[in-house]
C-alpha cells in the first residue's frame, strides 16, 4: 500500500493545526479569560494591555482610583500568579505622564536613600515636599507588606509607581 505524497501532507498539517490550535485554544480559555475576568472586576484600574506569551503574561494597567488600588493590585497578583503556573505574571501600570515622572526622578535620590534605610515614615513627608514644591493637585505613597505605592497628579496628568521593599535586614512582627 503505497499513500501519496499529497495525503501524508495534508494530514501532517491538520495534526499540526490540530495540536497548536488547541494549545491556543488552552491559552485563551483557561489562562487569558480568567485573567480578563478578574481585571474587569477591579474597581481601582482597567485593562490597556494584556499579552499572554509562553514564559510570561504581561498586564498593563491604567488606574484610576491610586487609594484602593494597592489591595486591588494585591490580590490581582495572587490570582493570576496561581493561574499561569510555571508563566512569570508582570503587571505594569500605564500613569506615566513624562512631567510628573519628571518631578519623581529628581526624587529618587533621596527616596532610594529613604527605602535603603528603612525609614519608610519619612516617605509621607518626602512625598508631601513634592507636593508643595512642584505645585501638585496630589501626591500620595501607601505601604503594604511587600511594596510602596506613589502616585502623583497635576491637572489632568498622573504618575504612578510600585516600588518593592526589599526585606532584606528588616525587623518583622512576629504574633
């Protein structure tokens, strides 16, 4: 029995189309869905950007409400870290006006030296000279167990940055 050339072929694509089809299919149904899902959920940001790559699911983020969105921001990691598996979860925010980035990279001398220190109280009043200085309509940092929140806004511009704490050398609670 001799099979032709044409037919070996066509069924090697098919099995092909087959194979990456479903594994497409396994990426937007299982993984890219449940992300958006959650994402929609939030209250305190929306969606601009979402790629979901072999090694690494990238989330672009526009917020909206910079007070509530640190536990937001908390627990939208925890869940798309449990659905993309072996995947690394990046999540990005999109307020970055070039002025007020500006104001936080004249900063970051002394921010650095604050966070190296571990004198994350002074952060409130660093943040609040910024205000005064560069004329701003807000300027706030919040603080949770593993990162510092800062977001500044003049006019209809915003800038805002996740810094992670480093917990190296820090004194924690033990209850």
């Amino acid at each position: 029995m001799q099979l032709k050339k044409g037919t070996i072929g066509l069924s090697l694509v098919a099995t092909l189309a087959l194979l990456f089809g479903g594994w497409f299919f396994y990426q937007k149904i299982e993984i890219e869905e449940p992300i958006r899902t959650e994402i929609g959920q939030l209250q305190s940001a929306s969606l601009t950007h979402l790629d979901v790559g072999k090694d690494q699911i990238e989330i672009d983020l526009k917020v909206t409400k910079p007070e509530t969105f640190p536990q937001e921001y908390r627990e939208l990691l925890d869940k798309t870290n449990g659905l993309a598996g072996s995947k690394k979860v990046v999540i990005s925010v999109e307020n970055q006006s070039q002025d007020l980035k500006d104001i936080w990279k004249n900063g970051q001398f002394v921010f650095t030296e604050v966070m190296d220190l571990h004198q994350y109280s002074r952060i409130p009043q660093i943040v609040d000279q910024w205000k005064k200085e560069n004329k701003l309509d807000d300027a706030t940092a919040l603080m949770d167990d593993t990162n510092i929140y800062v977001y500044l806004k003049k006019g209809s511009e915003d800038f805002y940055t996740i810094i992670p704490r480093s917990m190296e050398d820090e004194v924690t609670a033990r209850g």
